[in-house]
C-alpha cells in the first residue's frame, strides 16, 4: 500500500509581506463579522436562515426560493437571493427589517476575533483611520462598537441598506466610507473574511488583506485570486508587525 502524500498547509502572509503591504496605509475599511468579531456566536446564523425561511410560509417559500437556497445556512445570501427574483416586492423591505432586529438580538451574544482589539488601538495609535464596511445592518455594526467601547475608533459605519443589490461585492459602503474620511484608495485597506470583500476592494481599487482563521477560507481566497501574501491567520500576525 503506498502511504499517504503529506498534506501541506498553503501559504500566507510572512511579516515581510505585511510591513510592505502596511507601510504606506493610512485608512483601514474593516468588515466587522469575522474580522472584528464572530457576530453569530451566540444567535446562530443558521437557525436565522431557517426562520427566515419559515416565516415565509410553506407557499412563499416554494415561490420564491429554490430548494437548495431554501436549506442554506447564510440569511444574507438567502435575502439577496430573494430580491433578485422580486426586486420590488414589499416583503424585501419587511424581511431586511427582521433581519436587522436578529443581528441585533445577536449583538449580545457576540465573541470578539482574537486580537482585534489590539490591532484596532494600535492603527489608531499610529494615526490611521478606521471605518466599517459591511453587510450586516449599521445599526447591529453600531450596537457591537459600543458594546465593546470601540465606538470611539469609528466614526464611519456602512452596512446594509435596503438596495440589497448594492451589499458586497458591490463596493457601494467602501466607496461610502473612502469619501468620508477623503482617502486616497491606493492609501486604503479592506481588511475581510469573504470573497465579496474581495472583490468588493477590487472594484474599488482598495489593497485587500484577507483573514482566514481555518483552511477552507484560505482555499476559498485563493480559488478566488487572492496572493497567499494578502492573507493572514490570526490578527495576531497584523499586530506584531503594528507593534
């Protein structure tokens, strides 16, 4: 029998490619679940998709999602999935508001990402801006920042709005937030957990630092184009090189 090949983790991030990549940023776009943040701790994502999903009604939910979309686990592809299909129908506006109040309910339950703090105070220590960008609602962004007495670092909170088309990768709240502060996007960083923040800095001419914390991420951005220098493990590894 011949033995197994070893498995090789890929390659990321060294502390040479994330001084070069950091050393001329002066503003940072964050996503905030993954990054800052593990939002659906506590209030699974899951279970808010299957509620979605029932609160539709066994008629509706047969109209207008398909079987496979019907059994996700991701309540924001599950809504962007059904305002494609029904752009104008009232009932986008009264699920993005249940969903709003979820990611509220979640807000309490949240678990900070590893090192996130740290990484924050030290940008701001060295005068880097710092503002949100992200899919879940700006209220729940809001609500998390103040509930950790990160406010203070944000002044610029983006997320979601009611033109479902216009969440990541549609670059809509990094163009929102690079206005705010009047940033030059090549003095930009979006710093993400997903392949729509990828691609969302892409269209925004945004450098992009990806945070995978297990392999499938890892895989995920590179599948996705994403350089195995853009791509970290821990926040750990951006923070020595802040300090």
């Amino acid at each position: 029998m011949t033995p197994d090949a070893p498995t090789t983790e890929p390659d990321t991030a060294s502390a040479e490619d994330l001084r070069k990549l950091m050393s001329s940023v002066r503003y940072v776009l964050w996503d905030l679940d993954g990054p800052i943040c593990q939002l659906f701790a506590g209030h699974s994502a899951a279970k808010i998709a299957k509620e979605l999903v029932d609160s539709l009604g066994p008629h509706e939910q047969f109209k207008v999602l398909p079987t496979e979309e019907r059994l996700s686990k991701d309540p924001h592809g599950m809504l962007v999935a059904i305002s494609q299909r029904h752009p104008d129908s009232d009932q986008i506006v009264k699920l993005e508001e249940w969903l709003t109040r979820e990611e509220l309910k979640a807000v309490d339950s949240a678990v900070a990402t590893p090192h996130a703090g740290d990484v924050i105070q030290a940008w701001a220590d060295s005068g880097v801006r710092l503002a949100i960008s992200t899919n879940n609602s700006a209220r729940a962004a809001a609500a998390y920042l103040a509930a950790e007495g990160l406010d203070g670092f944000f002044p610029h909170v983006y997320g979601r709005t009611r033109d479902l088309h216009l969440m990541k990768p549609h670059p809509y709240s990094l163009m929102l937030a690079l206005r705010a502060m009047g940033a030059d996007p090549s003095e930009a960083l979006m710093l993400g957990d997903a392949t729509t923040d990828y691609d969302a800095a892409q269209a925004a001419d945004v450098p992009f630092l990806g945070y995978a914390h297990n392999l499938p991420r890892v895989r995920a951005f590179l599948r996705a184009g994403v350089e195995p220098s853009r791509i970290v493990r821990s926040l750990e590894e951006v923070w020595d090189v802040l300090k």
